[in-house]
C-alpha cells in the first residue's frame, strides 16, 4: 500500500476528505485541522492500495492540492490491519501491475539528470570495460556492465514519449548523448595512456577475444536481447521490483561497446570501432522501443481495468 501525507488549505479539507472517503481502497484516514504550518493549513493522511493510487493522485491533483498545499507519497513496506487487507481486496487489479505515473515520471526525471556523479560513473564504467576488452575478460565486462548508470536516461526516454513530456526527453536524451560521448573521449585518452605504460597493446585488440569480440559484432540476438532487458527493466521500474535492474544492466553491451569504440579508435582501427557503435546504437533502440511498448500495454491495461473502476461510499 501506499502512504498519503497531503497538506490541505482549510478551503479544501472537506472536499478532499469526500474524495478520499468514496474511493474504493483507501483505509487509516486521519484530519490533523490546522497542523501545518508551510504551508499554512490541514492535513490529511491516509493510506491507499496501489491499486488506486494513481488514480487518486489525479484527482487530489484536479482539486489543485499540489499546487495550493503538498502530496507527500511513501510505500508501506508492512502494515498489520484488517481494515488495509480488506482496502487491497476492494481495489481493482493486481499490486504489481499498478503503475504510479507521476512517481514513475518523477524517479526517471531524477536518474535521467547530467551530473558530475552521473557523469563520473558512465566514464569509470566505460574504463573498467575497457581493461575487460583487452584482457577479454568477462568478468571485467559484467561490472562495467552493472555500474553503468545508463539505464535511468533510456528509462527516462520511455517515460516521456508515452506521457508525452518533452522537456523529460530533452534532459534524458542530454544526458544519454553527453554521458557516452564524455565517457567514449575520456577512455580514448585513458587507453592512449595504458598504451605509453605498455599495459594496452594493439596485438592485444586484434587478437581473438572469444569472450568479448560480440561487442563489436553485432547480430540478430543483440537487438532481440536488447528489446527483453527493455521490457524487463520497465516492468522493474514501474512494479518497484528495483532488484531486477541488476540483471537488465548486465544483460546488454551498450557500456563495453562504448569502451571497445574508444579503445579502437585510440589504435585507429575504424573496423572495430562502427561495429562497437552499431552495437551500441543497436541496443539503445531495443531498449527504447520495448521500453515504449511496454508502458503502452501498462497504459492500456490500466484503461480497461479503470472501467471496473466504481466509487462506492464507505460505512
């Protein structure tokens, strides 16, 4: 369930009470008259089935309370009460298959910012694939692999075409754009100094990496595993299932791709390097693409269970 902290002007309170007492699923609702102080006014707390919730954030929203008060949201990892069992049973649909929109686009906006952090990460992830092509050591690969923070741009990408927010897009795009070309330049200079310290070679690079040549030779399965690890970290991301996210990181080479690009170009082999960025720019449009779709079929699911939709006052 959900946990509802909303700060009401005194105007509002009873409508916003009405609204919460006729909607089916909510439970523990509790008016705290004249508690806030910044803003000035009630507040109101209840808890919601997830079910629910994100239809009523809308309309707490329509009543203009995010604007003229706060709606403060927290998951309640464990509750002991009869009255929230029997709110979960009245709710629509599946815990899991609830898609909390304006949570969602808010995480997405947060991973999807350029920052020096943000930065640092694609660049360090970018370096540690690097050494993974050159030994061919897969090791090395899945944990560049895993603390490649990419995903939160693509995510972000997903989310703004289907809720259609362009400024999301903009800040997502920048950051996934700027993020692999920073990261691409960056180890570009790093394996040009690994070359001068004699721990890069050339002969290393064209040698036969039975473990990591994929990364610059793309085929069918990239683009079909690319479009999985989409649809997977979607899913993991709107049911807050984050431990999914791990296996998404490291089931797509878009990180190594980037560090193989820059290794070859540091060497000047134009080979290697447009097979690593078709490899990249390979998996980017799976992710996106299933990533859109997938949101879409939530969107649509949400719309035909919403007909079951039924307010019904409570006792």
């Amino acid at each position: 369930m959900l946990h509802l902290r909303i700060i009401v002007p005194p105007e509002n309170t009873t409508a916003t009470v009405k609204l919460i007492e006729s909607t089916v699923g909510t439970a523990h609702l509790v008016v705290l008259p004249g508690a806030a102080r910044d803003p000035a006014g009630d507040v109101v707390m209840c808890d919601v089935a997830r079910e629910a919730g994100d239809e009523l954030l809308n309309e707490l929203r329509e009543l203009k309370i995010d604007q003229d008060g706060a709606i403060a949201v927290e998951n309640i990892d464990f509750a002991l009460s009869r009255r929230a069992d029997a709110a979960e049973k009245e709710a629509p649909g599946e815990p899991a298959d609830a898609v909390i929109w304006q949570q969602l686009t808010d995480a997405t906006h947060e991973e999807s910012t350029l920052s020096v952090t943000y930065s640092a990460f694609m660049i360090l992830a970018t370096m540690i694939a690097a050494c993974g092509v050159v030994l061919d050591n897969a090791i090395l690969i899945v944990g560049a692999m895993a603390v490649g923070p990419e995903f939160g741009p693509l995510a972000g990408v997903c989310t703004a075409v289907v809720q259609r927010a362009p400024k999301l897009a903009a800040r997502s795009l920048i950051a996934l754009l700027v993020g692999f070309a920073a990261a691409i330049a960056a180890t570009t200079v790093f394996s040009l100094g690994m070359d001068a310290l004699g721990l890069f070679s050339m002969e290393r690079l064209d040698a036969d990496r039975p473990n990591t040549s994929f990364i610059w030779q793309p085929d069918p399965f990239s683009f079909v595993v690319a479009l999985l690890a989409g649809a997977a970290g979607m899913l993991s991301l709107t049911s807050s299932k984050s431990g999914a996210l791990v296996g998404v990181a490291i089931s797509v080479t878009t990180v190594p791709a980037g560090a193989n690009a820059a290794v070859a170009l540091s060497y000047g082999q134009l080979g290697q390097m447009w097979g690593s960025v078709e490899q990249l720019l390979l998996n980017l449009l799976g992710i996106i693409l299933a990533g859109v779709l997938t949101l879409y079929c939530q969107k649509l699911l949400w719309r035909t269970q919403r007909g079951q939709w039924r307010r019904t006052p409570k006792a």
